[in-house]
C-alpha cells in the first residue's frame, strides 16, 4: 500500500525541487518533512483498508466458497472453486438481468442527459426571474432524499386515487380511472425511470448550465450574423463546449443507474417483485442477503463490480488527470 | 409579429433616409425579442411547475383531512388544514429512536469523515509524492464502487466482528464510503488558497504547522462546513446499508423507518405517511439549499473551469 511504504528524503526533494543544495546538511529535518504526506494520509488509507479493503478481499474468497447462514455463524465458508459462478452464468435469470439492466441503463441516462441539457439550454433563454425560481426547484428536486422520493411517487401513482391517473383523464389523454401502473413490468420499470430521471435531472441540469457560461459569446454572435440557426449554433459552437462536461455526466450517470438499488427496490417492492421486473442492484442484494445465498451473492456483487469498473474506465481517467495536474 | 409588419410599410413609404428603417427594424427585433423571452419565460414556468410538483404534493397531502386525501376528485390546497398526519406519524413506534439514530451516526460520520478527510486532502493539494496518482485512483475508484455489490461482504464482514445490529457498524461503513468524497472536494477548497499567502505567513516566522493554523484554516472554512453538511446530507438519505445492517427496529434510521411505513397498497395512511415523508425530508432540504452551490460541482470539478 502507499502510506506504509516511507520514501527517502532526496526522492521526494528531487521530484518537488523544493530543496537547495546549501541546505543539504539539514537532512535529517528534510526526511522528516518527506514523511508529512504520508502521515497526512495514513488516517484516510488506515480507515479504508480496514473497513473496505477487507470486504473486498472477503468478496473475491466468498464468491469461491459455499457460505450460507450456518458459515455464517461457524464463521468458515466452504471451498468450492468455481460452482458459483458456473451456478450464476448458467441461470438465465442472470442473463435476463443484465439484459434488462442494460435497456433500462441505456434509457435511463439518455432521457436524464437529454431532458437536462434542454432544460440548461432553457436556462439561458428565460428571464432572471424564472432562472432564480427554476434553479432552486431544481435544487429542491435534487435535495429529496430517495425514499421519500419514492413514498411520494407511490402515493401519486397509486391506482386507486394517485393524482397521475386524475391528471391524465383530465388532460383527455385517455381513460385512466383506477389505472395500474404496477400491472406490467414495462409499466414498473417506466415508473422507475420516472422517478429516477425526475431526481437525476438537477445535477446534471445545473452543472451543464455552468458549462454553457463558457460558451464564448462572440462566437455564438458570429455565427448568428452568418446566418447559422439554433440547431446549428448547437452543434458547431455550443456542443465542442460542453462535450468533456457531457462524457463526464454521462458516464457517472452510466455507473449510477447501472448499480441504482433504493428505486427499483422500493417503489417495485411496494407492489410485486420478482425475477421478472428484477434489475442488477435488486438481483444481486435479494439473490445473496434476503436469500442467505452469500457465496453466489458474492459471486454477482463480483461480476457486477467489474462491470462497473470497465464502465468507469474512461471517468477515472479523466478524473485522474486533472487531480494529477493541480 | 403583426404589429411589426404593420410598422414596416409606414417605414417603407417615406424618402428612407437611412436612419429610419434601422430604427423600425430595430424596434421590431427588439419586440420579437420579447414575445420570444416571454415563450421561453411560459415554457421555464410550465417545466417548474412539473419539477416541483411531487414536493408540493406531499406537503399538500400531508396536511390534508383524511376525506380529502381519498376523494377521486382531488383538491389542491385543503381549506382545511390537519396537522393530525404528523401527529400520527409521530405517534408511529420507533420514530424518535429513527431520529435519535439517524442524527448519532451522522454526527459521528461528520466528525470523523471529515478531520481524516481534511488531512489527505492537505497532502494532496501540497505535496507532491510517490504514490500520490496511486491514491487519487484508489479515492476516485471507491467513489464509483456500486454499493449494492458490496453489501453482502460488508455484511458478512460485519457479522463476523459483531458489529451488525449496531450503529457504530454503520457509520464505520458511511465514512469509508465518504471520506472519497470529502477528500476530493477539500482537496479542490484547498487548492483555491494562494499559496503565496501560506508563503508569507512562514516568512513572518510561523512554522508550517503555525501557517496552517492561523492562515489556510481559516480560509478553507467555508469548503469544511460545505463538504460537513454535504456529507451530512448523504448519510442522512443513506438507505441500502442502513437496512442491510440494522436488523432491529429500535435500532433503524429514519429512511428505513419511512421506508417500513406502508402497509398493503389498499390501506396505507397516505396522510401520515405524507407527513412522515415530509418530516424526514426537512432537514437535508434545509442543509442542502444552504450549500448547494458551492459544492455542486465537485464531482465535474475542473471539466467546468471557470
């Protein structure tokens, strides 16, 4: 690990170039300086190691092992090479799963990117006024913790007298007196994305806006005066601006949806859930916890780690360059 | 439009000189202009109306007699305000032992998450090192861990050191999810400080440890209380490990007590489980107005460089 490996003092002197030759003698202070970054860190790498590095170690052996609740309670799991994972790869529900996660991942975050670089856009168009009101309803929005979130969609989704099934015979869009919005799987889903699209929209409404402010002006003026429209204004001057603040919205919000758990769980639980409507974050929490299963639990948790870290790739890299360059 | 074309003819008419059309044309844009904003003005409203909705809903619903709430016909605001849905949820079993937990481990995850946080993210923002980009993989690696993976060694590991059941097991859990999070985000408050003045504070003499006391401290105050309440408000909302590892009700947070609330679909007490919604929902609303914006952009910092 990095913190207990201790560097010596001239690794560090020459890599900063802080330190001056006439200063050499002092080298007993300076290796003594050379330590302070890694006794700065120790707490955060000791709390992590302890807390998060041992699961992790403990997710790769779980996933090789038969361990049930009565490993669980004689504390010793039983080795069984690779049978989890065959068990899991040969189960269709698995490949359903992913499949399902995938659509629903790929929906998810287009409709979240798509409806929040519009509602940005609009941002710049309306007054100071609506720009005030509308940016803290969307804080509002992004401050609703997730189970209240989905407390709520529930009550107004509810079939028997949810204000969605009011509103939409009202507005003449159809009959929807006592309409079931939990009756397909589809329709579950949908409300699912509902809610999750409704909460992701904030941040990434406001942080594209941010973005848009460095659209140069006088570009955007030239390129009226051309006789350019305002899709073409989009594509050449203002996406070129936003597209490394996009790629970094869009795959955070790939990783989120793909592993999302408290939603799915909560709002389908409230009517049925089943392996039919499940999603990778559900699968893998009720295959392994609610089922006492934790050896192939472990064994999804672990693929679908690496899933999500295949996913991350190119955020990672991206996030580690600029924390290498500050 | 009409307005502007009637205009233009008149304009038209006379002798032209130069200066006339372009005022007409002028104003004409200009009035366009405005029909155009007072579009967009009409559309922001409509889309705020559809955001806030859910919200407004909830707190309307909250304080709705029981008639209204179950009525097919539904009303916006009652008339008749009740505050009998939040004495019912009150009333509920466990709910001030949820609030009494929930506020233990996040002061707990606040005060630890936040001194450990605060140390790296000094070596980050100040030091160069062997090992550094090492550790801003593993930091920014952790934030993008799904925790629905991890729930079950966390659970078995817990288990094993007796610690599910127990609320110190679950804070433990939250920092360690948090402090790449707040690391991160004090590293970029940190960063905003000029060096110059840490340079000037150790020239009059203070030692490193004397500048950093009485010179970046201070500064990065505002970043601290930020990234606290930032923190604050995540454990609060945090619901998939609080479930997993509190098996007692005595023992639950308020987000899994609220999400225990209803009973089948055909008898929930909407009313009090509005109220409940709403209650839980208060505080982190309140915090998060306070911070929103100068931690927004922590996630995207420096993708969005001003």
């Amino acid at each position: 690990m990095t913190s207990s490996h201790v560097p010596d003092g001239a690794a560090i002197a020459a890599e900063t170039g802080a330190i001056r030759p006439r200063r050499r003698r002092r080298r007993g202070a300076r290796a003594a300086r050379g330590s302070v970054p890694y006794l700065l860190i120790l707490p955060v790498a000791a709390v992590i190691g302890a807390i998060l590095g041992y699961p992790l170690y403990k997710l790769v052996t779980l996933a090789f092992q038969q361990y049930g609740l009565p490993e669980l309670i004689q504390r010793e799991g039983v080795w069984i090479g690779l049978e989890n994972f065959e068990s899991v790869l040969r189960d269709s529900v698995f490949w359903d799963t992913l499949l399902r996660t995938a659509v629903f991942t790929v929906a998810n975050v287009s409709l979240t990117i798509v409806i929040g670089t519009l509602l940005a856009l609009l941002l710049v168009k309306v007054s100071t006024w609506v720009r005030i009101l509308l940016t803290a309803g969307l804080v509002l929005v992004w401050a609703m913790p997730a189970v209240v979130a989905v407390q709520v969609f529930f009550w107004m989704t509810n079939f028997q007298n949810g204000i969605l099934n009011y509103a939409l015979t009202q507005l003449r869009l159809g009959d929807f007196f006592q309409h079931d919005w939990y009756a397909t799987t589809f329709s579950k889903l949908a409300m699912v994305t509902l809610l999750i699209v409704w909460g992701a929209i904030p941040f990434v409404t406001i942080t594209v806006y941010a973005g848009l402010s460095q659209v140069p002006r006088e570009l955007v003026e030239a390129a009226e005066i051309d006789g350019a429209g305002p899709l073409r204004i989009f594509r050449d001057v203002t996406f070129p601006v936003l597209k490394p603040i996009l790629l970094i919205l869009t795959s955070l919000s790939i990783i989120w949806d793909f592993g999302v758990f408290t939603q799915p769980y909560l709002l389908i639980g409230a009517s049925h859930l089943d392996t039919s409507n499940y999603l990778m974050g559900v699968y893998v929490f009720i295959e392994g916890y609610a089922h006492s299963d934790f050896g192939r639990g472990a064994a999804i948790s672990l693929l679908m780690v690496v899933i999500v870290a295949a996913l991350s790739v190119p955020y990672v890299r991206r996030m580690v360059r600029m924390g290498d360059a500050a | 439009m009409t307005s502007a074309t009637e205009t233009a003819p008149a304009a038209q008419a006379t002798v032209r000189p130069v200066a006339i059309p372009r005022r007409a044309a002028l104003v004409r844009r200009e009035r366009r202009r405005r029909a155009r904003r007072a579009a967009w003005n009409v559309l922001g409203l409509a889309v705020f109306l559809v955001l806030v909705f859910p919200v407004f809903w909830m707190i309307s619903t909250a304080f709705k007699p029981d008639d209204e709430i179950v009525s097919f016909t539904p009303t916006w605001f009652s008339l008749d305000p009740t505050l009998e849905h939040f004495r019912n949820a009150i009333d509920r079993p466990f709910f001030w032992d949820a609030v009494r937990n929930s506020l233990l481990v996040v002061a707990a995850v606040v005060a630890v998450s936040i001194v450990v946080a605060f140390l790296a993210a000094v070596a980050l923002a100040k030091y160069r090192f062997t090992g550094r980009k090492l550790f801003i993989v593993l930091m920014i690696g952790i934030l993008m861990l799904p925790a629905a993976g991890l729930v079950i060694p966390l659970y078995v590991v817990l288990a094993r050191y007796g610690m599910t059941n127990t609320l110190t097991g679950l804070a433990a859990v939250h920092v360690t999810f948090l402090l790449p999070f707040a690391v991160w985000t004090l590293r970029g408050f940190i960063i905003g400080i000029p060096r110059e003045l840490e340079e000037a504070a150790m020239v009059d003499g203070s030692s490193r440890v004397g500048a950093f006391v009485r010179i970046l401290l201070p500064l990065v105050m505002p970043g601290l209380v930020a990234t606290s309440v930032f923190v604050f408000i995540t454990s609060w909302n945090e619901y998939i490990f609080a479930n997993v590892i509190l098996s007692d009700q005595s023992n639950h947070t308020l987000t899994v007590w609220l999400s225990y609330f209803y009973g089948t679909s055909r008898n929930t007490d909407w009313g009090a489980l509005m109220a409940a919604s709403t209650l839980t929902a208060i505080p982190v609303v309140i915090f998060f107005l306070l911070v929103q914006r100068k931690i927004a952009f922590g996630l995207t910092a420096g993708a969005v460089k001003g």
